[in-house]
C-alpha cells in the first residue's frame, strides 16, 4: 500500500501555490477533479482556457487605469442594452 504525500508546487506563471500528491517515491499521482454540477464544471473549463483567462487579464488592466465603469453606470448600461434587445410586443387582432 502507496502512503500519499502531498507536497506544495509553485508554477512560475502562477501566484497560487497548489498542493499534489506524489506517492513515498516522490512519482506524481493521478488527479481526479469531479464537478458537482454545471456551474462547477463551466468553472473549471473557463480556468484553463488561455483566451478567457486573456480576457479576464484585459479587463483587469482596463479597470486598474481607470476605464472601468462605475457600479450605478453598469447597471444603466446594462438596462440600456436590455432595453436595445427587447422585441416590441405584437397586438392582438380580435376577429
């Protein structure tokens, strides 16, 4: 019987510091990730895409100069946009 001893990996393009397992003969073991539903799962896929974590960087750097949007001004944005995108209602014909 394997004893699993985690140890502590830093990846140098990463700020996080993670644990794996490697068993007594410091081999790395199998990792399972197991999404407990779809909000878990789309979590896990949109953290390995590079072009999203590129995006969420873009975005970053936009908000740290000072071109981000104000909570208020997002949500108006937002109403406007929603407003842009709702199909005018059809009248009833009576017959």
């Amino acid at each position: 019987m394997y004893t699993v001893h985690p140890i502590l990996i830093r990846r140098p393009s990463s700020r996080h510091s993670f644990r794996v397992p490697v068993d007594r003969t410091r081999i790395l073991t199998i990792i399972l990730i197991a999404p407990l539903d779809d909000d878990d799962l789309e979590g896990l896929l949109l953290a390995r895409l590079p072009r999203f974590q590129a995006l969420l960087e873009k975005s970053r750097r936009s908000i740290r100069a000072g071109k981000g949007l104000t909570h208020k001004n997002f949500w108006k944005a937002v109403a406007q946009w929603h407003k842009s995108q709702t199909v005018p209602k059809r009248k009833n014909k009576a017959t």
